[in-house]
C-alpha cells in the first residue's frame, strides 16, 4: 500500500487577544502526525516525521502556510500552491513568533502533536510579496532570458521557480536577466533593456540557484506596490464593553476579516467607569465594507465606534 504523509490539518484559533505585541502575529492551532517507528507493510512516497521535534517543525510549516493562503486572498494556482507550500515549510521558523505545545496524543496512525502557533503576519507578507503573489496571479510576468550554460537538472529547477514566483520566459520582454554559474557559485544580473530613467539594475549571487533567485526577483517584487497600495493605515477605538471577554472576541473576529483588514494589532485596552474600550492599528484594505461591518455589529451590542486614518 502507498501512502502520502497528509495526515496535517491547520484550524485557526478563535480566542487570541494581543496586548501589546511589537508585531502583527495570529494564532493557529497546527496537528502532525509521527511515528517512533514505520508501520509494517506501507510505503511513503514522503518520508514522515520520525521525532516529535520534526512533527513540530512540520506543524510550523502548515501554519505558516495557512496563514499565507489568507493573506493572497486570491484563488492560486493548485500547481503553484505545491511550491508555495515546499518554500514556506522550509523556512516557516522565521515566520514564527511563539507556540504553546497543546498536547500529544496517540492514535490508529501515530503520535500526533497539537501546538499554537503565532504567525507574523508582517514578516509573512513581505515574503509573498517578494515571491510576487501580489502581481503574478492574474497573468505572469514575462522576462528574457540569456542564460548561461544550462544542465539538464536545472531546466526542471528553472520550470519549479517561473511556476513559485509568476514567470514566464519570452525574448521580447523588457526585463533582462542573465544567468552564469562558475566556481559552485549562481550568479544572476537583470535589468530593464528600455532604458528606463528609474529601472535600477539587480543583483544577486548564492550557493544555490534558488536562493540567487529569490535575491533578484525579490528585489524587483519587493519594490512594486501590488499588496502594499492596496491598505491605508488607521486607528480603530471601540467603546463601551463591559467586560474584557468581549475586546478579546472582538480581536479574535477582527483578525478573520482579512477581505477587508491587512493587519489589526490591538493596542491598549481602558478600564473607565463608562465601560472598557480597545484600540487598534490597522491596515484597511476595503474601508466601505469594513465601516459597514463595524455598524453593524455594534449598534447590536450598543458599542460605538471611530475609525481614523494616521
């Protein structure tokens, strides 16, 4: 019998309240599956996790990468999901800020580990954008290629790589990029063959092809404006609770409207004789919506409300 390690599921923790966090982090609460030792008879075509520090490290990376499905808040390609995945998970303890170990418990399948894990929203953002989900999903970014000598290995890393970051090759594209490997070392150069005033040059040199990659087209990405234009910075104050439950439940919904909110960091809560208040800095993306939400829900619950722009 073939098996693929899936057994991974990611659910978003509804009861987190922030107080004074330096950065944006949401919660999730990750599971995986280990085993001390391989059942009999099964065969994986992806070799599991043998110790409870790599089913950590596997839980980090599908939080990581939930959290990151959130943020695009755009349908992906299946094949550049797979990727997408693979890139994150292999990376996913920078994006962590703090996990709880929950439990472990044994099942019919192994051992499996539940933990909540803090995600930094910031630092994962900045990520996609430079990996240009914020501007490849709708059409690939064309660019030129004059490559080097090429192995054959490479060509596959090479499809793997337009697929992760939205590219694709055509020699009419105004984009330049150079490609040279020489003494175990990826060098790559690109620039904008229209001769734009403002088109600088980028440059980029690893061990590794990809990570001589993600430096170049990192840098390009990282300096457009898609997932950044899009938000506008503001204070949000709510007043009029009369207990801390409901500022906490009202963090916990405000950090599941990512259609309408980039980021909301709770930043202080008052304790008044008129009831208790909270305040949060936000990144709206959708002010309409997200003031339509806000009446809404507290004109329910005789709260009020001001939205604010920094």
């Amino acid at each position: 019998m073939l098996m693929r390690y899936t057994s991974i599921r990611v659910l978003p923790l509804l009861c987190l309240l922030v107080l004074a966090v330096p950065v944006s982090a949401v919660a999730r609460v990750a599971t995986a599956l280990w085993y001390d030792k391989l059942p009999e008879n099964v065969t994986f075509e992806v070799q599991p996790p043998m110790s409870k520090e790599a089913a950590r490290q596997v839980a980090f990376g599908e939080a990581v990468y939930a959290e990151a499905l959130e943020l695009v808040r755009s349908e992906i390609p299946e094949e550049r999901k797979v990727y997408l995945h693979d890139f994150l998970a292999a990376r996913a303890a920078h994006f962590v800020v703090s996990y709880t170990e929950l439990g472990v418990t044994d099942t019919s399948s192994g051992r499996q580990l539940s933990a909540d894990v803090q995600v930094n929203r910031d630092a994962l953002h900045e990520e996609l954008r430079r990996l240009g989900l914020f501007v490849t999903l709708q059409a690939p970014l064309a660019y030129s290629p004059q490559y080097g000598t090429v192995q054959p290995e490479t060509w596959e890393q090479l499809g793997r790589l337009h697929v992760l970051f939205g590219l694709t090759p055509n020699s009419d594209a105004p984009l330049e990029l150079r490609m040279n490997f020489a003494d175990k070392v990826w060098t790559i150069t690109m620039h904008d063959r229209t001769g734009a005033a403002d088109a600088a040059p980028y440059f980029g040199s690893a061990g590794t092809l990809e990570e001589a990659w993600f430096k170049v087209w990192g840098s390009y990405f990282g300096k457009q404006a898609g997932g950044v234009a899009q938000t506008a910075s503001g204070v949000l104050s709510i007043d009029g609770w009369f207990t801390p439950d409901g500022v906490e439940a009202f963090d916990a919904m405000l950090q599941e409207w990512t259609d309408v909110l980039g980021s909301a960091v709770l930043e202080d809560v008052s304790m008044e004789a008129a009831g208790i208040s909270g305040r949060w800095a936000v990144d709206v993306i959708n002010g309409e919506t997200l003031k339509t939400r806000l009446v809404e829900y507290t004109s329910k619950r005789r709260l009020s409300f001001a939205l604010k722009e920094k």
